[in-house]
C-alpha cells in the first residue's frame, strides 16, 4: 500500500494521471526514468552490486523468488536489482545479505582486507546465526563456548 501512496504522489507532482489497475507497471516505468538519473559512478556501482547479488544467489542454489519472498517483494523488483537498474533500499541490504549467506560489506563489495584483524568470515556467520537463536540457546551455547576456551588457557 505504501508503494501505491507513494507513486500515486510522484505521479500527482509529476502531473502524470494515476491508474490504480497499472499501478505495477507505472511504478517500474517511474523506477526506470529514475534510473537514467543515475551518475556514471551510481550506474557502474548498481551493476556491480546486481551481479555480486545474482552471483550469490546462484552460488546458493536461490530462486529470485524466494529472495523476493524473503524480502516481500515482486521477483521482478529482484530482476531489476540484479541487472542494476533499480536501486535498493537500505532497509533491504540486511536481509538480502542474510539470505545470501553475506555480510552486508561483502554485499557491497567492501574490501574486508583492511589493515585490522577480525574474525574469519565463517566465524562471524556463525555468530550472527547464534545470535538469531532463542536467549536460552544462546545460553548454552556461549557456556559450551566458555568451557573450551577455559580447557585451552583462553
């Protein structure tokens, strides 16, 4: 409903009449124009981002539709996503990394060899997996944690 509100007061200020039955089609016809606004750094970036996004879909066996239902929206706003030509709200690069088994700054192509050290990667995922149990799991699991670190002098 809120894609409609919103189209509906860009098509009103853009002078454009509003047909609730090609609201879909409208809105992808307002999305694309939006697309050419893009500067050449928004357009190599978007298409950079699309393809790391369908690139590990693929390596995660994924559908666009079920990162679409994942995210609640269309498979073809996904589509859209994975050739660059819409961009993707904030709100959505959590989840879309979540499902894609990635860290947001890997989702965005950040180069995750800065000078400092952190975890490994499969060790930051199992974190982040660990923090999504119930707190009663995530009980038990940091005791079995803390009695391997105490059997190894950590």
């Amino acid at each position: 409903m809120n894609k409609i509100i919103l189209l509906q007061n860009i098509l009103i200020l853009n002078s454009v009449k509003f047909d609730p039955t090609e609201t879909e089609r409208t809105f992808m016809a307002v999305t694309t124009s939006w697309a050419s606004m893009k500067t050449k750094d928004e357009q190599v970036f978007s298409k950079e981002l699309g393809s790391r996004i369908a690139s590990a879909r693929k390596s995660q066996h994924r559908t666009q539709q079920e990162v679409a239902d994942h995210l609640g929206i269309a498979q073809a706003t996904v589509a859209h996503y994975e050739a660059g030509r819409m961009r993707i709200p904030t709100f959505h690069l959590p989840p879309l990394a979540e499902i894609l088994g990635l860290t947001v700054d890997e989702l965005l192509g950040q180069d995750m060899k800065s000078g400092k050290r952190g975890p490994t990667p499969k060790l930051q995922k199992q974190f982040e997996r660990i923090g999504q149990l119930p707190r009663a799991t995530q009980q038990v699991v940091m005791n079995m944690l803390d009695g391997v670190l105490a059997q190894t002098g950590h």
